[in-house]
C-alpha cells in the first residue's frame, strides 16, 4: 500500500477517489488546490471557500487529514501567464492540459514527494494499467463520456510513476452511488464548469480583463471587409457564434478560418468542407511529449485532435527537435494552432504535441 496525498477539489470525483484509495488501504491525506483565481476574482464566480469547505467535510466523513495549499503563485506563472501568452500571440491555447502538468503533477506532487508521500491521487477519468516491467501506462477511462486521459496527454513517465486515478475503472454513475451510499456530502453536487482556474466565466470575459481589445476587419477569403472584430484573441478556429457578420446564403453559417495577427485581420468563411482552410489533412506538431517509451519514427496510429473529439487514424513522423508531422486518414475540421493532439495506440496514451503549422495535404 502507499502513502498518498488526493487533491480534493470539493466535487464528487476527487470526493470519490479519496473515498476509493482509502478502501484500497492506501494511507492517504486530503488537500485543497488554492489556485490564482481563488485569491482575486473581479469576475464570474469562482466559489473557493464554499468548494475548500466541501472537502474539509469529506475529509471529516473519511476520518482522513486535510490541508489548504496555496498554490497561487504557480498557477500566475504556469497557467496564466501561458494562457494569456498564448491568447496574445493567436493561437488557442489548453490550460487544463498545463494545470495537470505542472501544478497537480508538478508543484502539487514535487510537494508530496517532500513530504514523505509516494504520489497524488485525483479524480481523473482515466486508467493507469503497470505491464509486466513495471512502466506504469495511461489508458483512456471506461466511461466514454467522461474520459479525461486527453488532458494528460503532457504527463511525462516520471510524473505516471506516482499518479493514481481510482475512478478510471467506473462509470460516472457509478461514482455518484458509491459516493452516496458511503454518505459523502458531495454525492449530488454539480460537475463543476469552465477553465481550470477561472471558475465559471466566460473566457472573453475573462481575457478582457487582461488583454487589451484591438478592433480590425473582418474579411472573406477574397479580401473583402465585412465587418470589425473586437480583437483576435477572442475568436478561435472553426468558431460560428459571434461573429456578428450575417452570411448571405441561406442555412450556411460563416465561420473563423484564419487570424492573421500581421495584419490583425480575421478571415471568414462559409461553414462547409470546400471552404478553404477549414478542413486540413495534415499539420505540424511541436514541444512533443511521451508519456512512456519515445514516440516512433514513423508509424500509423491514432490522434485526439481536440477533448471530445474521436480517436482517428493518422500517420505519425517524427523528426528532429520535437517536431513532427501527422498526416490524418480523414481531413480535420478547424484544427487550430496552439491546442494539444493526443496521440494514441488504442487506448493506450502514447504522448502529445502542440499544433503548430496546419495544412493540407
């Protein structure tokens, strides 16, 4: 058994993990992440202390320790410096994906290896499966419609050595009546919603508080002005709402096909498979990740492009430097610069890259 230090967050699924890892005979403690926002909030509504309270009174149900960390600080410079960086520059970026990486399994964990534990627990949908080597590896969770192994797609090995995902065998129903019939006060609260840190806001709203709106033209793929936007940083690839440009032709939206911030225009157009830009069959990946062996050279396995997306087949080459190319079978609708492509071998995680380069074969 091992000495385990579960990040508890206030819902019912790191409720539940603590809940599983301590009926497993794992020693384990629970902690409340205080991230950024909690500290300072102008906007939207991000409930902290009510959440904190929360899993102090799971923890008191459990018979377990519990902890506030303060976290603040790492957030600023790991997540929301790279969110609004990302923003600024235009491309889209994945916050959620550098949360995991570097505050739950980087600060958060490098804090519990200090202490004498042997890794974190969270309430992650995903499974960690050990082979006969004992090289821990990541598969996607049971539950289709809650898998989360997409958002660990940055985990290096080092960092799955010490994770424990309890919940990655059980469906969410499953979650809720455990949590219920064990009597945890968080067995019918509400998924929580939005950005890791920013609680529940809208993320225009959000940026406006820290990126200064920059107007400029609306164009068609032809060059034509159709109107002005409030600033690239809020738009992102593949968009339709919001736009405020009404397209001419009947039942065909338009839609975000480029930004381009040399020119602070963005490019417009229809939403369909021939409008150029919109579809792409290949693009261009950076800052690779393996999250166990190195990736392959060249091989037919299978991308994420997007959480929620479907796992389709692709052909991966890599070459030098962190940089490598993925060919899909299937042209990608609005596959945008900056989000993460999880890659995999069925179930198996096999890593991440960031699009970089989007095009068409």
């Amino acid at each position: 058994m091992a000495k385990i230090l579960v990040a508890m967050s206030g819902g019912v699924d790191s409720s539940t993990a603590a809940l599983l890892l301590r009926d497993q005979g794992h020693d384990i403690e629970g902690a409340y992440i205080k991230n950024w926002m909690a500290e300072w909030n102008p906007i939207g509504d991000c409930p902290w202390e009510r959440d904190a309270a929360d899993a102090r009174a799971v923890a008191e149900a459990l018979g377990i320790r519990f902890r506030i960390v303060n976290m603040i600080g790492d957030y600023r410079v790991h997540v929301v410096d790279y969110l609004l960086e990302g923003y600024a520059s235009g491309v889209t970026p994945n916050p959620d994906v550098y949360c995991n990486r570097e505050i739950k399994f980087g600060t958060f964990l490098a804090l519990a290896r200090r202490e004498g534990f042997d890794g974190v627990g969270t309430g992650h949908y995903a499974r960690i499966v050990e082979g006969a080597d004992g090289v821990r590896s990541i598969y996607e969770g049971r539950d289709p419609g809650k898998d989360q192994s997409y958002f660990l797609a940055m985990l290096r090995p080092e960092q799955i050595a010490s994770a424990w995902f309890p919940l990655g065998e059980l469906l969410k129903r499953d979650v809720r009546a455990a949590a219920a019939a064990a009597g945890l006060p968080t067995a019918a609260k509400k998924d929580s919603q939005g950005i890791c840190f920013v609680g529940k806001v809208r993320i225009q709203d959000f940026l406006r508080e820290y990126l200064p709106e920059k107007p400029g033209p609306v164009v068609d793929l032809d060059g034509r002005v159709l109107g002005e936007h409030s600033g690239l940083h809020n738009y992102t690839l593949g968009q339709r709402r919001g736009i405020r440009v009404a397209s001419p032709e009947p039942n065909t939206a338009y839609v975000v096909v480029e930004k381009r911030t040399t020119t602070n225009e963005l490019v417009i157009g229809y939403d369909r498979p021939d409008t150029a830009g919109l579809y792409a069959s290949r693009a261009t990946l950076v800052n690779l990740n393996a999250t166990g062996a190195e990736l392959p050279r060249d091989a037919k396995i299978e991308a994420r492009p997007r959480y929620r997306a479907p796992r389709t087949a692709v052909r991966f080459i890599r070459g030098e430097n962190d940089v490598a190319e993925v060919v899909f079978e299937q042209p990608q609708r609005a596959l945008a610069p900056g989000q993460i492509c999880a890659l995999y071998d069925g179930e198996r995680l096999l890593g991440a890259g960031v699009f970089a380069r989007i095009g068409v074969e």
